[in-house]
C-alpha cells in the first residue's frame, strides 16, 4: 500500500516487547513496598540520578535528598539531554512529590459518570474489579474491544498487558493531534521520522527558520539549549508566526503571517529558490527523485501569487528565499512538533521537508543529523495472542498513510459508532483525554458506550472524573520506569529510579500492570518478580547492569558519524531510494504529489480565530497543579491584538469568556492586550480551564482551549486532526 | 576586596522562569513569594515590536537604600562581594526597607523578616554560582567579580552594551542586561 515503515515509527514511541517463552509462577499477594526507598532517613545530603517525567523529553536529572526529604532538582551534567540543566518545568518536578491534590487511595465510582463520587477501595478490589469487566469484554466482544491510551515512558507495562490480554488497540493522542504529519510528511519525502528528540541540528545551524515553532515558550530542554546556543553565535534566525512569539524577538526576520497560509509561503520560497537556482544543485542531482515535475509544478506559485494570501510582502519572501540559500545546507527549516493544525498538515510537513531538500540539509551539519540509539537487548516474553481482527481505528485504510502509531480519534469513534467492531474499555494513561483531544463531547460520548473506563494517573484530573475505577499512582520521583534509549546524536541510556517514598497508597505503573496481569491470568507473561530484575536482566544484556545504572544515572555510547560528510553512506528509505520531490505513493493514493495550497475558511465578522501554544512552566494540562509551576502561572490569559481590544472596548486584565461559532462558551479568561499579535486571531496557552472539582487549584482556572475547539479538520493522508479551525467572539458575562 | 555582580545577556534569554523556580528550591522561598522575577518589555507595533525579556531581583546595590533605611542594621552590606544581606534575628520587620527599595525585591516573609535575593552566598562562597544561574537552560546569566578584570562578568561589560535598571535612582545597582 505504502512504504511507510512501522520500524521507524516505533523506534520513537519506546516499545520493548520480544518473544520467547520464560515462564515463572507469581501469586495474587500484593506485595508491600513496590519502589520503596530509603528505609530509615539519612542525615545529610543524598544525590540521586533519575530521568525526568514532567515532560516527554526525559532530562537526566540529579534529585538532591536532605535528611530523608526531597529537596531539589538538577540537570545531570553528564545527561546529553540535560547538559546539566533542566527545564522550569523539572526544576518545579520536586513538587509534583508534594502536591497537596494528589491522589491517594484506588477509587469506585459510585454514582453517574462525571459525578466524580467515589469510594476508596483497597489495591486487590480496584484490580479485581478491574479484571472482573475485562474478562466480561473479552468473553462478550472479544479482547480487542479493550482500549489503551497510553502517553509516555510509563505506559510501558500497561501496553504490555493489555498486548498479552489479546488487544492492539493501544494509541496515545501525541500522534494524531500532535506530532503525527510531521512525522508522515518526513517520511513520504525522506523515507524516514524526524523522531523524539528531534534530530534537529540547531546548534549548528547558520540560518534557522521557525514556521509557528515558539522555541523558548515550548521548553523542549535540549532544543532551546541549542536555540540560545544559535542566537549567541549569530545565527540568522526566521521566524514565520501570526503572534510575536519570544523566538521572534529574537529573530533577523519575522514573518508575521495570516494564520493557515504557511503552504502558500512555503511554495513561493521554493518557487525563488528554484527559478533563482539557489538550492544545492549537486545534493538534488544526486539524491532527488521527480525534480523536474516538482520545478514545473511550483513554478507558478510566485511571491506576487503568495502575497495576498499570507500578507508577506514579495519582497521579503524574496529576501528570506535568498537568506536560506545563502548558508545552505546549514539551514534549517524546522519541522515543528504540534503540527495538527488545518487538516492539510501533512502535505505542510512535506512543504518543509522539500525546503530542507532543497538546502540539501537532510543528513548535513547544521541540518537533521543521523540519530543513533542504545542498544538494550529487549526481554523475552512469551508472544502475544494473535488478534482476530486489525487495530479499530483506522478501518478499510480510510487514512491510508497513517501508520505505525493509531489514531486516538479513531479509536473514540468507533467507542461511539461500534463500527468496525465495538470498544467496550478504555484504560487511560497519563493522558487527560477530555483536553487532549478535540471536540470534548464526542468524548463525554464515547465515554457513555463503555462499561468500563479505567484511569491511572497521579491527580484527579478531568479524565479521571469520568472513570469507573481510579488508581493513583506514584510519581516518576517516586518509582524505577523503562530505560529511556531514545535516538540521539550520541547513544545514551538513562535511568529512571525512585528517590523518595510515595506519600500514600500510590503504586508505581509496572506493579499495576503486573497485578492487573496476574489477575487476568497472564502471569506468564511477567516472569520476573520486580522492575528491578526486570531493568538488571535487560542491563546485563547490553553489558552493563541496574547497579551501574543506580549510580550514574545516564551511560553514554561511543561518538559516531552523524552527518553524511563524515562518511555515512546516504539512505533514503522511500519507494524510489531517493528524496521525493514528487511523490508517486501519493499520486497513486489520490493525493497531490506536489503540495498544493488550499485557502482556508476564514473567520466570520467578528470572530477571531483560536490559536493555542505552549507556556514554559506547563506541560499540557497535566502540571498545573504542581505547587511551584502552580506558582508562576496559575491560570491563562488570552492575547487579543491592542487595536482589536480597544474597537471591542476590552481592558486589559478583565476576565471575559469566548463564544465560538457552535455556541460553545468558555470559562472567563483574562484579556491580555498585546502589539504580540495579529488582528485576526487570539492565542491561549493550551491545559487551561480544568473541569476536575476535586482538583480545587486548577478547578475553572482560566479558559480551555479544547473545550471551544468543537470543529477539526481531519487530515485526509494520515488521520491527523487539525485543531486551529474554530473561531470565537468575546463575551461579556462572567 | 571583591564586587559581586550578575550579568544577564536578555539576547538570549527566553523569560522561561527557571531561575525563579531554581530560587525557590534551592533556597525554600516560602510559597507564594519569589525572590527573583521575570520582566517583559514590549514596544512597538505589530509587527514592528521589539520585546526585552530580563530576570530581575535585589540589585545588590553599591549605595544601597535598604540598608540606610534599616533601623536596627538588620540590613546590611556582607563584608564579601558587597553582597546586601538581612540579618534575620535583627530584624523587626518593620518594611522601612520595603518602602526605601526602588526595585520592590523585597517582602515580608512569613515568619515576620525581610527577605530577598542573597546572591546564593552560601553557594557563591562555596565557590559555586547562585542557583539562578547555574541552572538557567539558556546560560544566558553570569555571576562574577568586577573589580577582577579578567572574570567573564567584566570581560562582558567591556565587550557588550548594556544597561541597568533605574539608574536614576542613584543606588549603583550591580546587575546589569546584556543588550
């Protein structure tokens, strides 16, 4: 069908299960004292390596233990992820230990879903319960009617068992509503991902060019280590953004562009850099597939063409066009992360690939390096039951490009139409679903067709709220996790392992996931007693053991080539071998093989369209509550444009609520008056606006974008759902 | 004699508040009340608009305004660095200091003293930097002797432009914005 490789892509979500039959007995017992540590307290300072939870980036820290209590946290300077310096988000970790709103004991829910009324049970009747409705599921519908969403390293052992139960319906939103065209439109024109982390060369960029990419507000550690890095060498810096975001004060150019017309922008730059033969004629020579075509195709799309539809001057186009070309193949045009925002999302990533292309900065210093990853022998499990049926997400290839990861939309419809077969069970991952995915209804939904929602989490988030059956769980401060092996420029392994006791009754995920396991009669699927042997017979696999690890937290490996002139033998793993400048799979598929631009709905009078980002001091909607992030923003504001707020009389830091075109009403946010933004759209940072009662800190702090985000437009290659299409207007009543 | 000064290059800084967090941990600032802060400036018009973004906190003043104000010498200059200290136990809180300080880095804290920035002195004279900037993601702070010609604080001084805050306010302030 295509040649999208799930090789590729599951080198980026962590997977770590093999096959082969070791088999030992385990009991139902609970077993006391999961990850507990420090048995009696010690006096003085005690230094512990870890890894970092409070994003996806997974820094190497150092957590700094004073008489027994958890004090602070640092980068370990021998992490290459950290380089010794965390993010605000893992400096303010510690206080995930001590929030006050933390969940303490398993919970059943004991009236109507969403009524968030409880009663706390002991771990063995959570997990019985838990198992009791599995088997029920399985014995009505079949095992696959049992879905995880699972976010991050610590959904390892849930996926796990939920594969040996019999369902692959496993899926986290961190594809479809994030970073999921990128990573498709990467791989039709390169035959490979961008990957986690980006394989981004900023550091030794000349000429770095960010489309909507707000660096320095998303605190990807390593990325905006390298980013300042960038600025102070004088690095030229483009910036492309409808809102003067902090990378673009501190950028050479700043495009202020109408929002959704980044396609248009991205054709016109090719269209100059083609005609004014500026790209790397050799590295397209040598590596392109379908040149000519593209160079016919794009031809017509002049800066004069792309001027009135994204309000950037030919001009500067022109100027911008040459600035890129004058550092090639140095320049790097970044792919961006959360890229689901028109539903055309997909052929942009491929716009951007085919502007790196043409810089020749693919496999280039300054450009995307060549990762490389640990290897860790996996550990060898049994092999899970075949699946009757294919993953439910994605039926008859309707996205035919959408592959190695599922879609978590997708899997929400089918709970909701039963089709192709019905989802009956949701467990719930370290993922607040209700702000995760777009159009909270349709989730509310698909929530009421279950008959069974689990959720693990360590507050009682608003996903939470709509469960059957809650299990706390510990902190990554509080627990050993999966080794992170993530690619890299250099190999690296690193350890996550417990540095204080949990506070309550809170239970690390693999314990969860093993009792749960026992319970469905899977043991053989666990055959070691604790994550600790489970992580030394996987350490002592690569020759190193969990001893080693618990002391020096991060163990690099040997520095190897990284760019193509170092002498790494290009490879391109597409249909042709080559770079595809036109794409042939795609043509074939019904798609245009060039990216074409497509005008997108605008607002209508009076209406403003809803754009989200990121804030340094959150990660999505899940830290909000951490006492110290807490602290330095507490709720979120909305950028209105200063002469948009002055024709609508809005003061600065009033609250208002936002009424978007389905009548939707957000929660009051407060205005923030700012020259930072265009006339045409309004900003929120994203996680606002909680509807969790018993998360009295965040409980309506602020509006969520989410819940006015009602309309998406699904991406018609990979699945993905672009979220930047809703448009609102100001309300006065609060 | 040392001069203890900071340095902040706001060409890199991002405004991430790391360095507030860092404070916080590193030195139990109470919760609700930070020692150090982040200050955007924006000018212009979209989408001619210059943005300054600078991590600020007591200035450690060379004529410090605090410490003539302080009745009971609670406040005070700490004979290493010129560091402006509060002597807790001296202290009765009566925020003469509070009111006397052009930069408002100052609160009561909780437990009825004066408290601010120290310049992580008890890092500074363990021979480490303040928390702030050790940790800072974008090394964007410096912290060092400028009456030590060859320390890298003074080297930027003499390489870069820079200004402090409010110099018009006469009290010497010693942390200076890289620009």
């Amino acid at each position: 069908m295509n040649s999208l490789s799930r090789r590729k892509f599951l080198k980026i979500t962590g997977a770590t299960v093999g096959a082969a039959a070791v088999i030992t007995g385990s009991g139902k017992a609970l077993f006391k004292g999961a990850d507990k540590v420090n048995k009696k307290i010690v006096k003085g300072i005690k230094k512990i390596p870890t890894y970092c939870d409070v994003c996806f980036w997974k820094c190497g820290a150092i957590a700094y233990v004073k008489d027994g209590k958890l004090w602070k946290i640092e980068g370990n300077p021998k992490d290459p992820l950290s380089k010794g310096r965390l993010c605000p988000r893992g400096t303010g970790g510690v206080s995930a230990h001590y929030d006050p709103e933390r969940l303490n004991s398993p919970l059943i829910r004991k009236k109507e879903r969403g009524e968030e009324k409880w009663v706390a049970v002991t771990w063995g009747e959570a997990l019985d319960y838990i198992a009791k409705k599995m088997n029920k599921i399985k014995e009505k519908y079949g095992p696959e009617s049992m879905a995880l969403f699972s976010h991050g390293v610590g959904g390892t052992f849930l996926k796990h068992t939920i594969k040996a139960f019999g369902s692959r319906n496993i899926t986290a939103p961190s594809f479809a509503q994030c970073r999921g065209p990128r990573e498709t439109g990467f791989e039709l024109t390169f035959g490979d991902v961008v990957g986690s982390p980006e394989r981004t060369d900023i550091k030794n960029s000349k000429c770095l060019v960010l489309i909507g990419s707000h660096l320095g507000e998303n605190m990807h550690n390593t990325q905006v280590q390298e980013f300042a890095e960038a600025v102070e060498k004088g690095t030229s810096i483009i910036v492309v953004d409808p809102r003067f975001s902090v990378a673009a004060s501190k950028a050479k150019y700043y495009l202020p562009i109408k929002p959704g017309t980044d396609i248009a922008l991205l054709l016109a730059w090719m269209n100059v850099i083609v005609k004014e033969k500026l790209y790397d004629i050799d590295y397209v020579n040598k590596y392109g597939f379908g040149f000519e075509q593209f160079a016919a195709e794009i031809s017509q799309y002049t800066p004069e063409w792309a001027y009135p539809e994204t309000g950037i001057e030919p001009e500067l186009i022109r100027t911008t066009a040459r600035e890129m070309a004058l550092y090639k193949p140095a320049t790097l045009v970044h792919p961006g992360r959360h890229t689901t925002w028109y539903g055309d999302d997909t052929q942009r990533s491929r716009a951007i690939a085919l502007l790196n292309a043409l810089m020749g900065s693919w496999g280039r210093k300054g450009g995307f390096y060549l990762p490389y990853n640990y290897s860790v022998p996996k550990y060898k499990y049994p092999p899970y039951p075949k699946p009757e049926h294919e993953p439910v997400d994605n039926p008859n290839h309707k996205y035919p490009f959408a592959e190695g990861e599922l879609l978590s939309t997708g899997i929400r419809e089918a709970t909701i139409t039963g089709k192709p077969y019905p989802i009956k069970g949701w467990m719930v991952y370290a993922t607040n679903l209700t702000q995760s995915l777009p159009n909270r209804e349709e989730t509310i939904k698909a929530i009421q067709n279950l008959d069974l929602l689990v959720v693990v989490d360590i507050i009682p988030s608003e996903i939470a709220g709509w469960a059957d059956v809650v299990l706390p769980e510990v902190t990554y401060l509080e627990r050993y996790d999966e080794l992170n092996t993530a690619s890299f420029r250099q190999s690296f392994i690193s350890l996550r392992q417990p540095v204080v006791d949990a506070p309550g009754d809170q239970k690390p995920n693999w314990w969860i996931a093993k009792q749960l396991a026992e319970r469905l009669g899977l043991e053989k699927y666990y055959p070691w007693k604790d994550i600790e042997e489970y992580l030394d017979t996987r350490l002592k696999g690569a020759g190193l053991s969990l001893n080693e690890l618990k002391k020096k937290g991060v163990v690099t490996g040997p520095k190897e080539p990284i760019y193509f002139d170092e002498g790494i033998e290009p490879e391109f793993y597409t249909p042709s071998g080559k770079i595809e400048f036109y794409s042939l799979q795609l043509a074939e598929a019904g798609f245009d093989p060039v990216p074409k631009y497509k005008r997108p709905e605008q607002p209508p009078p009076g209406y403003f369209r809803l754009l989200f980002g990121r804030a340094p001091v959150h990660t999505f909607s899940k830290t909000q509550s951490y006492p110290l992030l807490h602290h330095q923003m507490e709720e979120n504001v909305l950028w209105v444009n200063t002469d948009v707020a002055k024709r609508f009389g809005l003061k600065n830091g009033e609250y208002i609520k936002l009424k978007n075109t389905d009548g939707v009403i957000s929660n009051k946010i407060k205005v923030y008056a700012t020259e930072r933004i265009r006339t045409d759209c309004v900003f929120m940072v994203h996680g606002f606006g909680q509807t969790s009662k018993q998360l009295k800190s965040t409980y309506l702090r602020g509006a969520s974008d989410s819940q006015l985000i009602t309309r998406y437009n699904t991406d018609p290659i990979m699945g993905g759902t672009g979220m930047n299409v809703n448009f609102v207007t100001f309300e006065w009543e609060v | 004699m040392a001069r203890y000064a900071m340095v902040i290059d706001t060409t890199k800084c991002v405004g991430c508040q790391d360095c507030v967090i860092a404070c916080e941990t590193e030195n139990n600032v109470p919760e609700g009340y930070c020692r150090d802060w982040i200050t955007t400036a924006t000018s212009g018009k979209f989408p001619t608009v210059q943005l300054e973004i600078r991590s600020e906190r007591c200035n450690h003043c060379s004529e410090p305004p605090c410490v003539t104000s302080c009745p009971t010498g609670a406040s005070h200059i700490h004979d290493v660095g010129g560091v402006v200290l509060v002597n807790h136990d001296e202290c009765i809180g009566c925020k003469a200091c509070l009111a006397s300080c052009p930069y408002d880095a100052r609160f009561i804290h909780p437990d009825g003293y004066a408290d601010k920035c120290t310049f992580c002195i008890h890092r500074v004279e363990k021979g480490e930097d303040p928390a702030c900037v050790s940790v800072c993601p974008t090394h964007c702070m410096h912290f060092g002797d400028l009456d030590d010609p060859e320390s890298e604080v003074s080297k930027l001084l003499k390489e870069r432009k820079y200004h402090t805050n409010l110099p018009e306010a006469g009290t010497g302030p010693n942390i200076y914005y890289l620009i």
